[in-house]
C-alpha cells in the first residue's frame, strides 16, 4: 500500500506577477485618479467633521449677528456651507478658522469678565460658558486635523494650487476691506457686508482654479469664466453710466481715466485743433503737463509744427536751445 505525496505548491518564476491580495486595494492608483485622498477612509469621525464645524460656526455666526457684525456671521454660514463640497484644500483652512474663532471666544470672554467685575455682578457662570465654547472649537480643530482627509476627500491633487488661488484673494482684498471698505460693492449695497464679498470672491478663485486644471475642460470653462466676467463688470459699468452712482469704482461719479488722459495731452500738445475741449479744464488741474510728459517714451514725443532749427539757438531771440522757442515760432 502506497503512500499519497501531499500535493506541491505551484513554482513561481521571478518574472511571473504576484497574485493580488484579497481585499487589497492598489494605493498608488487611488492616490494618482485626483478624486480621493490616499488616507483613512470616511468613518464616525469624519462623518462628525461638518457636524461639529458647523455647530462653531452657527454660534460663531450668532455672535456676530448679535454684535452688528452682518458681513461676518453671513461669511461664517457661507463657510460651513462650501464645507459640503469636501474639497481637500479646505481641511487646513477649516483649522486655522477654527483656531481663530477660539482665540477670539477667549478674548470675548476676558472683556466681558471685566465689565463684570467692574459692575460687581456675577460671572462665574460666564466664564464657564465662554471657555466651554472656547473648547468646543479647538476640539473641532483636532478633529478636523486628525479626521479631515476622511471628509475632505475631494480633488486631493489640486488641494495646493486651490489653496494659494485662496490665499492669494484673501491677501489682496482684505487690505481693502480694512481701509477702504466703501471699495466694495456689496458694503456699499449693505453696509456692513464686505466680508462676505471677499469671502465670495476668495471661493470663487479656488474654483476656477479647480475648474482650469482640467486640461480636457478648460477651453470651455474658460470661455465661461471670461463672458460671466463681461457680463458683470460692463453691465456694472452700463448702470453706472446711467446714473446709478452706486455701481462705479468709488461710489460716485467721477471723470473716466481715459478722459483724464485724452484730456492732459491735449493740455501738453496745445493744439488749437483738439476735439477734447470737454475734459481740458479738468483735467489742466488733475493732470498737469510736466506729468503728462513722463508719460512719452523716448521716440514718441509729440510731432512739434515748426521745423527745426539747424543753429545752435533760436534765430530769433538767440536762446541755446535746439528747438525754436514757443513765442518765437508762433510769432
């Protein structure tokens, strides 16, 4: 009676591939699709991220609201709504908000605790609702740090160049709105509400961006983002135009720049001929000629009408100059 050899296992050669692994995803493939981020897939944490977010900013939003501050509390909603897109670019600014609207709950409560004190009224229990709140945020920070990319899952390869269109939007228009704020259309519309037009357009940067790294899309949306863009500043422009001062640069009307420039060369060239009559008094104050003539560059100095004079001065009063005088030649 013989005894059955156990079967061998198949020979591999070091060219043939290796079995896929069951239940083993290709991580590189996922992380190159620019749909998901290569992390922790969505689990209870990061279904309570835009829970939680939401909640500090909903009493954030009430805060404002309560103090006079309408532009804030309507860019704080408007935040926790762009949250639902789950763009990845929005996890380290969802952190550094939330940080924010903590240190800012900590400076609230340390004046009112003054006013209490100096009122000799109760604040124990101020105190204690201030500092919880307080917490709750930086709770939501952490979560947003460590459960983010759970959430935030969405065009995780563009999330850098999403991020600096942000960055780059806050940068140029915060300036604006802490100097000059009537610059702004919608603070001049409501006044009051210029932070949520920055907020607006910094979102709308990131999007465009978003929109214009699809190679196979970009002819189109491009076309898209440039006649949206016709459409509001020239009917901007036409409503200006018709009246109403409220939709100009400044908030009032005032000389177009093309005027002021037509209008300040015909101040330097004074010809008897200039057709722009309209703007001269105006702009002979606003733009006088020693500034105009900065403006020529070397070999597009106006023509002058006289000839030249070959001599070494003016024939006529002798001064050293290489050009006739003006009395000279229109005498």
């Amino acid at each position: 009676m013989s005894i059955s050899q156990p079967p061998q296992p198949p020979q591999l050669n070091a060219s043939d591939p290796l079995p896929p692994v069951p239940g083993a995803g290709n991580s590189a493939q996922n992380a190159s699709d620019g749909q998901t981020a290569p992390g922790p897939q969505a689990g209870r944490a990061a279904r309570a991220v835009p829970i939680l977010l939401n909640l500090c900013l909903v009493l954030f939003a009430a805060h404002c609201y309560r103090a006079g501050y309408t532009g804030l509390a309507a860019a704080s909603l408007l935040w926790g709504c762009a949250i639902l897109s789950r763009s990845a670019w929005m996890q380290p600014v969802s952190v550094l908000v939330l940080l924010g609207l903590s240190a800012e709950w900590f400076v609230t409560c340390g004046r009112i605790l003054q006013i209490r004190l100096l009122m000799d009224e109760p604040w124990l229990r101020l105190v204690i609702i201030l500092c919880a709140v307080a917490g709750l945020n930086q709770l939501a920070a952490l979560l947003v740090l460590r459960a983010g990319p759970g959430w935030f899952d969405k065009r995780y390869d563009l999330r850098h160049r999403q991020l600096a269109a942000f960055g780059l939007a806050l940068l140029l228009l915060l300036p604006v709105l802490v100097r000059a704020p009537h610059l702004l259309l919608f603070e001049r519309l409501v006044p009051g509400t210029g932070a949520l037009q920055v907020l607006l357009a910094a979102l709308w940067a990131a999007l465009v961006c978003g929109w214009l790294s699809d190679r196979k899309r970009a002819h189109a949306r491009r076309l898209l983002v440039w006649r949206l863009f016709s459409v509001v500043f020239f009917g901007q422009f036409l409503l200006s135009a018709a009246g109403y001062t409220l939709f100009s640069l400044t908030g009032s009307l005032h000389i177009p720049v093309p005027g002021v420039i037509v209008g300040g060369l015909c101040t330097e060239t004074s010809q008897a001929s200039c057709s722009c009559s309209f703007w001269q008094p105006s702009c002979s104050q606003a733009l006088p000629g020693a500034a105009t003539s900065a403006i020529w560059a070397p070999g597009m100095r106006p023509r002058q009408t006289a000839k030249r004079h070959t001599g070494t001065g003016c024939s006529t009063c002798g001064s050293a100059i290489r050009w006739p005088c003006t009395p000279c030649s229109s005498g």
